[in-house]
C-alpha cells in the first residue's frame, strides 16, 4: 500500500518543523507504517485486540500486587508485553505521569518514584481499555494517533496536545497531516476529536 507523495511529504514537512534532524526518515517511516495498520484493522479485530491487551495488563497488575518485583522482573515483565500494550502503557507513563519520553527497556525501575509511575500508568491504561468497549476507542486510528503523539513526543520532548479555535500546536500539524494519509478528507476538528480519545481525555 503506498500513499501519495504529496501528504508524505506534507508529513515531512511538519516532522522537520519540530525536529530539523537526520532521523526523519525514521520517524516518517514510523508514522506511514502506522497509517496503513489504522487502514488494514478492522472494527471487529481492534475491539477483540482491546480484549487481549486488557488481559495483558491484568496479569501485570496481579503480578505487582501481589510481591516487590525486582527491577531485572519488571524488564522481563514489560518486554513481554506486546507493542499494542506497551503503546498504552506508554502514553500514560509519559504523557500523564512523568511528561518526558520514555523508554521502557532503559528506565530505572529500582527508583521508587519511577516505579511508583509505572504502576500507576498500567493501572490507568487498564482502566481504560476496560471502560472502552465497541467503537468508542478500539479502532485502527486511535492507536494510529498514540504512534503519532509518541513520535512528537520523542523528537519534540514536549507532551502532545491541541490547542483553540485560532491557536494550532505545532503537535496538532503534525497530527492532522498524518491523519491525511487515511483520511484525506480529515479535518482539523476531526483530528481534535480522536486525539482527545486517544489520549484518554475522553
């Protein structure tokens, strides 16, 4: 599947606003491998994947509820996961609990307040892939919109948001021009209403 070279480079463009570095090839190759997942899952897929991925944080919830875990455990534990569950568990650590990028296979766990975090995050991702059943959150573009806020957040070092009727973030560029690949009739308001669902704000 390959989309024009127009909206790609709509979407470099943006990336190159934000970051300027030789990585955008990267980043770029991130975000259409992305898009063309959000095409390819269909409704019926995501919500049975919602199910598997909220077992997933169940079992990791049990296992930090019932002992200490040490830190080389919790490596083991979060490499584990699948990339679906560690994309949940990584927009709540980063962008609610610490607001910084994150990376869960190089983090210091034996810090408690970082662990704390951790814990923290899993739960409020639990929660809300439980309370997002059918439509609401379990489709192919809300996960597409997570890979798309971890890139900005990863290149930018600021957390993802949008901003009011005549103030455009420069997250919120980038976002709407990766929408486009998809959706190329997607919109501004459009793209507001699915970070706000993908970003559990909603």
């Amino acid at each position: 599947m390959q989309f024009p070279d127009s909206a790609l480079t709509k979407v470099k463009t943006e990336l190159e606003r934000i970051a300027g570095s030789d990585a955008i090839g990267l980043y770029l190759s991130i975000i259409e491998t992305g898009a063309i997942r959000a095409l390819q899952q269909g409704q019926q897929n995501n919500t049975q994947r919602h199910e598997e991925i909220l077992v997933e944080l169940n079992r990791l919830v049990r296992k930090f509820e019932r002992s200490l875990v040490a830190e080389e455990k919790i490596r083991k534990e979060l490499s584990s996961l699948s990339d679906d569950a560690q994309t949940f568990v990584r927009v709540e650590l980063a962008i609610h609990h610490l607001q910084r990028p994150v990376t869960l296979s190089s983090e210091d766990w034996s810090d408690p307040t970082l662990l704390m975090a951790l814990k923290r995050s899993v739960m409020d991702a639990r929660r809300w892939v439980r309370q997002s059943p059918g439509g609401k959150t379990a489709t192919g573009v809300h996960a597409f919109c997570r890979d798309v806020m971890l890139v900005y957040q990863q290149i930018s070092g600021k957390t993802p948001g949008v901003g009011g009727v005549n103030n455009v973030t420069p997250f919120e560029h980038l976002w709407h021009a990766s929408l486009c690949l998809p959706n190329p009739n997607a919109t501004t308001l459009k793209a507001r209403e699915i970070f706000r669902r993908a970003s559990f704000r909603r």
